[in-house]
C-alpha cells in the first residue's frame, strides 16, 4: 500500500472510482460522471489530492478543496474519500485521510468538513472513525434518482482555536 499525492496518470482510475457514485447511487449530486479530463482539472484545482495505490492499482483517492469562497471561509477545506468496491472495507480512507488531513494542516488550514449524503453508515463511520463529529443536517436539499436527498456534515479541528496568521486577535 502506498498513499502518494496524486499524478496526471491517475485521473483515468480516479475517474472510474467516481463514476459509480454519480450514475448508480446519489452518494454524488453530480448528474454526469466526469472523464478523466475533468478529472484531471479537478485535481489541478484542488487543495491537495492523495490515491492510495497498492499493487499498481489505484484502490481509492482523497481530496481537499475550499469550503466556500469569501474570504473568511479560507481556513477551511471541504474533503471526500472514494474507494473503489474492490478495496472496501480494508483500510483505504482511514490511509488516505491519514495522510490527506495532516498534509492539509501544514498547509496552514484550521477545520475540515465532509458532506455525507445520507443514509451512508459506511462514510459516516470511516469520518467518525478518524475524528470527524456531527455538526448539522440539510434536509431534502438535493433531488436525484426521483427523490429528495439528506446531507449530513461533518467537522474536524485540525488545529485548535489558534489564531490564524496575519489575523488580528
């Protein structure tokens, strides 16, 4: 098992992790699953980006992006695991958050968050499992496969109440 960050060759594989998640379930709110293309840009436009590879195959992938836009919002990262069903259960977003969440504090970020379509037991062990706690619940806010959709979140402190760099305090 290797976590590396991730390189324009894994977009393929990440691609096809994903694409389950958009086409066959509402885990994703997205309605069409991105090739490797936008994969790849994605992954050009993220925070930080990890796939954990064993035995050559890429078993599933993490990443960070911004929480929100303004400007306030620029200590926090959004962050998502995926593995593919082959890996499950065997220990691949534990690894991949295990390097992903530290690499995103030297970065100098101070709270992470996870949207969690819900009912999901599995996503929502493996955040609570690393350290995430329950913060709220937007409920029905997303219609996908003919029904209205749950989103749970997510939260974990990366760094205390420290204050930020350059802030005043």
């Amino acid at each position: 098992m290797t976590v590396r960050p991730v390189t324009a060759l894994d977009a393929p594989a990440c691609a096809s992790i994903y694409a389950p998640s958009v086409e066959g379930s509402a885990i994703s709110f997205e309605e069409v699953a991105p090739d490797a293309r936008e994969m790849l840009g994605r992954m050009d436009h993220s925070i930080a980006w990890r796939v954990d590879e064993r035995d050559g195959v890429i078993a599933g992938f993490a990443y960070a992006g911004r929480h929100r836009e303004r400007a306030a919002y620029r200590w926090a990262v959004d962050v998502a695991v995926y593995v593919d069903p082959a890996f499950r259960r065997q220990g691949v977003g534990r690894a991949l958050y295990a390097d992903l969440l530290p690499a995103v504090t030297r970065l100098g970020y101070f709270r992470a968050y996870a949207g969690i379509t819900l009912p999901n037991a599995a996503s929502v062990g493996l955040h609570e499992a690393v350290g995430f706690t329950p913060v709220g619940v937007y409920r029905r806010v997303g219609w996908k496969h003919g029904a209205w959709h749950d989103v749970g979140w997510w939260e974990l402190d990366l760094r205390g109440d420290e204050v930020p760099p350059g802030a005043v305090a």
